[in-house]
C-alpha cells in the first residue's frame, strides 16, 4: 500500500522557502544563474496542486489513471442514501454524493454499477451467503462490498476478503481514513475492510455531544467546547456542570420529564461511549496472536469506570437516563448536555435553541486524549478475495473517499450537524476532534459472534445502567467463554 508521508507538504513548502532566500541572498549578481527561482516556482506550484481550491487535500491517484471498465459494487440498503442518487436534486446531501460518484466515474473511466440488498443486523446472515455466492464461481461479481460493520468481520474471517495492505490504494495515512480506527481494525497485521469520510453512515453513526449553548451563557458557566479544544473537558467538569443545570421545572418535586437536567443519555449505545472515553481496551492480541479480554478490562480500573458511572448515572438528579422521553427532552432545550450521534442531530434542524457539539469527556486529565466510537450501523467497504482486478477496486474506493472527503464531508457538516443559528467556528473545530479520535475494539466489530447478553459490549453497558457493583465477579463468570469465541475468531486468521 502506498505511503504518504504527512510532512511531504510542509517539507515542499519549506524547500520553495529556502529557494527563495538564496535567490534573495545572490540579489542581481549576474555569474550565479536564476536556476534556484525556477525551482521555487516549479516547488510552489507542486505544493499548491496537492490541495483544492477550499485548501482540502488531494489524492495522489496518477491523473492518467483510466480502467474504461464497469465496477460493480454490493452494498446494504441504509435508511439514507449512502452508495448514489440517481439523478440531481436540490437536496444538498443527495447532490454531494451524485457530484462525487460523477467525479470518481469521470477521473478513472469507470462505471459505477450498485447492486443493494438488505444487510442490517437482522439480515446480515442473509447479506453475508449472498455475498459468498457471489464469490463460488472463481471470480466474484462484485469488485466491491460495501456492508453493514458486522458483515465485514465475519467475510473476514471467512477468508473472504482482500488484505488491503497488499495494494498501492487505499492510502490509509490520508485524513479520509482516520488513523485510529484504522489500528483499531488491523487483524494480525492485515486490514480486510475501511471506512471513514466514504460513508455518510460513518458519520452519521459518530457518537458525541450536543450542546444547549444558550443555557450556558444563562448558567454563566465555560463553553465546553472551549474546554474541550484546550484539552480540559474531562469528567468531573462535565459533573460540575451538570450540577448547576437542575431546576424542577414542572413542580413535580422528583426529577422527571419536563425538568432542566445536566445531561439527558436517551439511548443505552450513548453509554458505550464512556468506556472508549477512557482508554480502556476490551481486548489485546496476547503472544500467541489471538484475541484475549485485556487486563485492564478486567481488573481495578474498570471496577472504578464501573462504579463510578452507574453511581453518577442513577444517583444525581441532574444526570437523567430515559429511553422514552430523553430526546424530547434534549429537543425542546431541557437539557444543558445531551448524548448524541450524527443521525440524532438531523431532528435538531428545527429548534428554537441554539447548540453546539463536542466529545464526550476524557474520564481524567490523565487519558490520552478524546475519544469515541461508532454506533453498529456504519458502512466498511473490502474488496473481494477473488476480484476480477483488486487494484482497480483498492484504486476506486481511494477515489470515492478522496471526493467524499471534499464534497459530501463538508455538506454533512453544514447541513446536518451545524446548527441553522450558529456559525461558531468552535464546531468545526469540535467535529474534526470527534471524526478524528475513534476506537473500534474487537469485542465490538465480532460481537455478533457471541450471545449478546454474554458479550463484553453487553456486560459494561448493562452494569452501568444498572448501577451493578459486582463487575470483578461478573466478567470473571464471563471470561472463560469469552476468550473462547475470540479464540475461534482468531484461530480463523491464522493462514490468511
């Protein structure tokens, strides 16, 4: 796979720099010949054509590149248009995604020919053998997949799958492929599938925070996201806060629907975001290369993520879970703080308040850093085993991303995740940290091999909601079976 460097376009602009000076130091000296002005020129030019006009990085796919070839691609049906359009609209989205497929089929001379069947949770099994199917021939129908997340790890493990590795494209040190997520998938040094700004379910799925800005300055507290681009946006400052948000709005005297609260969590997958929040990692490869719950996991640290978050959760007033009115409340301005994903904040286009998004909280000023993970309905594209011309394949979907990148990324931002009365350029800013920073541990991309309520996804989340102080005795009781299944998971990748 082909690396580029991220400095290369520093390291150009500092050589046109220094070019420039010595040309500058020979003043009108007429023995030493221009040449270096020339370079400088040349360097310049060289440095400016890596970005477009709006200053975004450009590919380094070769401009001659042309297959003058169909591609066919097998993607899920998604609840929002994620693979193409058919035609032009005035749907700003929908727009971005017709003028990158147009792009992408006009720079490589291919076709872009999608074939979409359902591929959710409930039918990835059925996603999945029809994939294979399409494989039993010798060489697949499809140069691409495109699937629902938990359908990549099982055609992987099945042998299915191209090591992405072995070609020249995806270039995954591009910002289109965020680089912690990209670890985060590798399989013994392999990477069988990738996402990033080519799904608009990818960030659709992105799990973070919204913001009642507005209650902020009324509270006459720190913006967040202030703290949060000043790397102070922890924990026990989002628990400060909370606390002053609180007020009985509705004369119940017990914390109910229709009362301010601190933070509303409307959802049990907003939860799993605090585990990858804190740096914690479900599982490790051991020294025999297989998958094994980590000792963090499983030892004091969790105990105290554990305790800690079921405490605050269930004990604090201004804290409020509520699977049934939590994002009515978020909605109508009741809530300082509010757990959220991108597909959340599409029903905040019409509010009357203004807010803001950012990360969740570092769980201690210690962590290294903010950080989330994705709800289970992404997109991860691979590329078949047996595919007709893998290069061609790996080559397209650099292409889809790249244009992505550019088009639809931008669109989302300012359509979908902006609010319609902030222009807070904080937001950008809180975004790019959000896209930027995300785990995807093992338990979660195979955790459709084990019995769910078995699983190590399932056993955190339910602890905290339960406020269940038995973790050390629980996951013990676990343990055996877990490491079991990531046993036969890894034992699946031994010769691939």
């Amino acid at each position: 796979m082909k690396k580029t460097h991220p400095l290369l376009p520093l390291i150009a602009l500092l050589m046109a720099l220094i070019c420039l000076l010595c040309s500058c130091r020979n003043g009108t000296d007429e023995k030493d010949p221009p040449v270096s002005s020339v370079g400088a020129e040349s360097t310049v030019a060289q440095t400016e054509d890596l970005y477009d006009e709006n200053g975004l990085l450009k590919d380094s796919l070769p401009a001659t590149m042309n297959f003058d070839s169909d591609v066919h691609v097998l993607g899920w049906e998604t609840t929002r248009n994620e693979f193409f359009v058919e035609e032009h609209t005035d749907d700003r989205v929908n727009d971005s995604i017709y003028n990158r497929n147009l792009k992408v089929s006009q720079r490589l001379g291919v076709k872009l020919i999608y074939t979409l069947i359902k591929g959710d949770n409930s039918n990835k099994d059925a996603f999945v053998t029809q994939a294979e199917a399409s494989m039993s021939s010798g060489t697949s129908e499809y140069d691409i997949i495109g699937c629902y997340s938990m359908c990549s790890g099982i055609l992987a493990q099945r042998g299915m799958l191209t090591d992405l590795y072995e070609l020249e494209y995806p270039d995954t040190l591009k910002p289109w492929w965020p680089e912690s997520l990209i670890r985060s998938s590798e399989i013994n040094g392999k990477l069988y599938f990738i996402t990033g700004d080519i799904s608009n379910e990818f960030l659709y799925n992105l799990y973070f925070m919204v913001v009642n800005t507005g209650m902020v300055k009324t509270l006459g507290i720190e913006d967040p996201r202030a703290l949060a681009a000043e790397n102070k946006w922890t924990l026990d400052k989002m628990a400060e806060m909370c606390r002053t948000a609180y007020s009985d709005l509705n004369g119940s005297q017990t914390p109910d629907f229709g009362d301010n609260f601190g933070l509303v969590i409307f959802n049990q997958t907003h939860v799993d975001s605090f585990l990858a929040a804190s740096g914690i990692h479900m599982t490790r490869w051991d020294e025999n290369g297989s998958i094994v719950l980590s000792d963090d996991f499983k030892g004091e640290r969790m105990v105290d993520l554990v305790s800690r978050l079921g405490d605050w959760i269930n004990n604090n007033q201004e804290i409020c879970y509520d699977a049934t009115n939590g994002y009515k409340s978020i909605k109508s301005g009741n809530a300082l703080l509010g757990t959220c994903a991108g597909s959340t904040i599409i029903g905040f286009r019409d509010v009357d308040w203004v807010y803001g998004i950012l990360p969740y909280p570092m769980i201690g000023e210690n962590s290294d850093g903010y950080c989330t993970n994705l709800g289970f309905a992404y997109t991860n594209y691979c590329i078949p085993v047996s595919a007709r011309d893998a290069e061609m394949s790996g080559a397209v979907i650099e292409a889809l991303a790249s244009e992505s990148y550019r088009l639809t990324s931008p669109t989302l931002f300012e359509v979908v995740f902006k609010s319609m009365y902030s222009n807070d350029p904080l937001d950008a800013q809180m975004y790019d940290i959000i896209k930027s920073n995300i785990y995807v541990d093992m338990a979660r991309l195979y955790s459709g091999n084990f019995t769910w309520a078995n699983s190590a996804v399932a056993l955190f989340r339910n602890s905290v909601i339960a406020n269940d102080k038995s973790w050390s005795s629980k996951i013990a009781a676990n343990e055996s079976y877990i490491n079991g299944v990531f046993a036969e998971i890894s034992e699946s990748f031994r010769d691939k």
